[in-house]
C-alpha cells in the first residue's frame, strides 16, 4: 500500500494533508503495539509489577485498540479498496485501473485508473479527519 501512496504524492494526485494522514496511518499499521510487538504467546493474565505507568489500552492510547477503532470506522466501500490496495500487488494484474473498472464500469484504463484515484483520495480525506482533525 505505501508503494501506491508515494507513486500517487510524486504524481501530485494527492494533498499534503492527504499524504501526512497516510503516512500516520501506514506507520500505526507497521507499528509494534504493546510489550509483545502485536504478538500474543499466552491467554494467561499479566501482573503489572514494572515502575512505569500503566498502559491503557494494550500499546498506550495510540496503539492497537485505537487503530482498531479507525478502521471500524471506515465504511463498507473503504474497507473493500483498503483490502485492494494492500492486496493489489498480489494478484496476477493488480493495477489501480483495474479496481476502478470492476467499481465504476468504465473499460478505458486512463479512465478507470482515475477512478481508482479518487477513490483514494476520498478514502485519505477520512483517514486525515481521523488523524489530523476536521479541516479548519
């Protein structure tokens, strides 16, 4: 996915602010949430013995619970472009031109590409409402 992000910012398809919410999100997406990196070994309770303050949620307040929260936020035709983008690169053709085409119905690949585009763009607008606040 971030590969598609940086291909769109140095086409100049994206805002600096659309670029700045997917750049937060692509790093709480890589992001190691709490002691165990996001990995869970055991089912068995854990005493908090060490100095520190305790961590609310597992990984703090921006960690895992509050990722989770953003993505359950997102609406059904995001989540589905979501799961392209990250899967995109898997699949035998995998180009932006494509999701548009199966989305929009448009054959011409500049046009269903544009599609695509916008697509992400809408989708970066609501992840930096998520991120960055309410534009001001």
């Amino acid at each position: 996915m971030g590969d598609i992000i940086s291909d769109l910012h140095s086409e100049r398809h994206l805002t600096a602010r659309q670029f700045r919410a997917a750049v937060l999100f692509l790093s709480d997406l890589q992001a190691a949430h709490g002691d165990s990196g996001g990995l869970v070994g055991s089912g068995t309770e854990k005493v908090q013995t060490a100095a520190r303050e305790r961590l609310r949620p597992p990984g703090g307040p921006h960690g895992i619970v509050e990722l989770d929260r953003r993505l359950n936020r997102l609406r059904p035709h995001e989540r589905r472009l979501m799961t392209f983008l990250v899967t995109h690169r898997e699949q035998a053709r995998g180009k932006l031109s494509d999701y548009g085409r199966l989305r929009s119905g448009y054959s011409k690949r500049e046009t269903a590409r544009a599609v695509t585009v916008g697509r992400i763009g809408a989708l970066l607008d609501t992840l930096a409402e998520e991120y960055l606040g309410p534009e001001g």
